[in-house]
C-alpha cells in the first residue's frame, strides 16, 4: 500500500499517492530487437553490442527525463517474464509470420538477455549483459545455465566466486538423491556496481 492511499475515496485522484511509489516500465526482446534492426544479437558482433547499449540507455534517459519532468518515481525494468514473453510472440508470428531469430521460437528472450539457445561462455555471457545492469535501475538479474555441477571442475566457478551467488538445480526423474543435477542455473542478481570478472 501506498503512503496516503488509505485515505482515498473512489472518485479521488491518486496523484498524491503516485509520488510515494515506482512507476516501471519493463522490456523483454532485446535480442530480437537486434536481429530485426541489424540481423544479428548482442551475443553475436559488437556492432549489436553497441547498438543494444543505445537502444537501452535512451530508455533509461527517457525514464530519467520523465521522473524529472513529473516529479515522479519512473524506473526502467529489466522484465524476467515468463508469461509475455510466450504471448507477445504468438501475436506477432499470427501477424509477420515465422522470422528466424525473432519469431521462430515459442517466446521472446527476456530483457537484455544474451538468448539461452546461443552457444557462449558463461564469462562472455556475463560480460555482455553486465553494462545493462546499470541502465535498468527497477532491477535486473542474469544468469548462465550449464550442464552437471560447475563447482567441481577446474575453470569453472566455484562457491565463493563472485558469481556464486544462488543456484537452481532441475533435476530429471531417475538420478540419485541429493545430485546436483544437469541443467544447473546459476543466478547472479546485481545490487550496485557489477563486479570485474577474471578471464576463464
């Protein structure tokens, strides 16, 4: 609840009480955004890098703008959707039909996301969504997933690493108890400045 919203009729207005909360915008797509404008992601050239930066740092510039403008909270929203993604793109296949690498998947790569299905290094992954961190000031998170325990492996990270932060593991019918099962999603949210990372 809102500072003040408490004491609002229904006929009121809520300009009050709008100044006491964030007022969001989220992104999804990113990636698909590139291949449409340029034919390629972020994950692939840096000329999609560069342009990626732009495309979300004018975002964030208008979020700032508005928040000055309106005295007002306005925020930009790396969006971890699971939802949207799925029906923003059956929309748009019904509308432009299949496009390979925007429409030709059942859902649209969330926020700034390097997309999962592209062949990359977690250090590289993490290296290029981590500038994004600072332009989407509503929050954000990136994460790597790989297959089996990373933590085990020479070159891989291990707990206490900067990245180690939180893990998910999905686990598939028939392995053991207590494995740490194929598909390990490692998440990294970032609170304040992203860490340097070392090179593998």
């Amino acid at each position: 609840m809102w500072i003040d919203s408490d004491k609002l009729d229904w006929d009121d207005e809520v300009r009050e009480v709008l100044k006491h909360g964030t007022l969001s915008v989220g992104f999804i797509g990113l990636a698909e955004t590139l291949k449409v404008l340029i034919g390629e992601h972020h994950g692939e050239s840096e000329r999609a890098r560069v342009l990626g930066l732009e495309i979300i740092g004018h975002m964030r510039a208008r979020m700032d703008e508005e928040s000055k403008k309106r005295n007002l909270n306005f925020s930009l929203l790396a969006t971890p959707a699971e939802g949207p993604p799925g029906r923003f793109v059956k929309i748009d296949k019904e509308k432009y039909g299949v496009i390979e690498g925007v429409t030709d998947r059942e859902y649209y790569t969330n926020s700034f996301h390097v997309p999962v299905y592209y062949p990359i290094s977690a250090y590289d992954k993490i290296a290029i969504e981590a500038p994004y961190h600072a332009l989407t000031n509503a929050g954000h998170i990136s994460y790597i997933e790989m297959d089996g325990d990373p933590t085990g492996e020479p070159g891989r990270l291990r707990a206490g690493d900067p990245l180690h932060e939180g893990e998910g593991h999905r686990l598939r019918l028939g392995e053991p108890p207590g494995g740490p099962g194929p598909g390990v999603r490692l998440l990294r949210h970032h609170r304040g400045p992203v860490p340097r990372l070392r090179a593998p």
